[in-house]
C-alpha cells in the first residue's frame, strides 16, 4: 500500500466515523454519552480536515466513500436507533464502527511498505485514538 492509499484510507474512516455521530447525535436526547459523542465528534472532524488538506496540498486524488455506502449506513443507524435508543445500543453501534476501523488500520499498516514514515505514524497514531475510544465506550453497555 501507498502513501496516497494509506491517507485516503484514513480520511475515510475520519469522515465516515464523522457522518455516523452525527446521524446518532441527532437522535440523542441526552446523556453522557451524547456529551462525549460531541466531544468525539469535534476530534474526528479536525482529523478529517487535516487529512482532506494534506490529501489536496500535494495534489493526490481524494477518495470519499461513494454516495450509496454511506446514505445506506445512515439508514441502518437510524432503524437501529428508532428499534433501541438506549445509551447501551448505541455504545454498542459506535463500538462495532471503531472496530471495523481499527481492523482496516492494522491490515493497512500490515500492508504499508511504500508509505512514507510520517503516514505510517499518522496512521499509528490515529490506531491508538481508535483504540482508546473503543476502551472509552465500554463502560456505557
């Protein structure tokens, strides 16, 4: 895997990680958990922004999940939500994403040779955020 691939990768678990708090944040109530979805939200955003201007400042292809993938996520999330709105479900939701991304970093790191080191510890660096939400998030089920 490429430097282009290995960011393009990370932007779209940044912007789709986005996109999922923000379809469940509409939904909540209330609760610490909505608290610390916000504040979760405002770290993948910035990631997200980082990662989208680093992509365009050296004039590499931004790759966005396609429109169908994501619209179809957001129509899960939400019967999901409208079925179980409990705290406890929707940690649940937000843990089954972080692990997909977390599963995707690690086979992409696995794969990286011809990245550049400052994407590979961008990269690491972003597997480790993952990892502590995904320990953070335990405590609500």
């Amino acid at each position: 895997m490429n430097e282009q691939a290995l960011q393009n990768m990370m932007y779209d678990i940044a912007s789709s990680g986005c996109d999922v708090i923000r379809c469940v944040l509409a939904r909540m109530k209330s609760g610490r958990l909505r608290n610390e979805l916000s504040e979760r939200l405002k770290s993948c955003s910035e990631e997200s922004r980082r990662l989208r201007s680093a992509l365009k400042s050296s004039r590499r292809t931004l790759g966005a999940m396609p429109f169908l993938p994501r619209m179809f996520g957001r129509m899960v999330i939400t019967l999901g939500l409208m079925r179980d709105p409990r705290e406890k479900h929707i940690a649940r939701i937000m843990m089954h994403g972080a692990s997909k991304g977390i599963r995707k970093l690690r086979r992409a790191l696995k794969k990286a040779k011809r990245a550049s080191s400052s994407a590979v510890c961008q990269a690491r660096d972003m597997l480790e955020r993952e990892e502590h939400y995904l320990d953070s998030l335990k405590k609500y089920l």
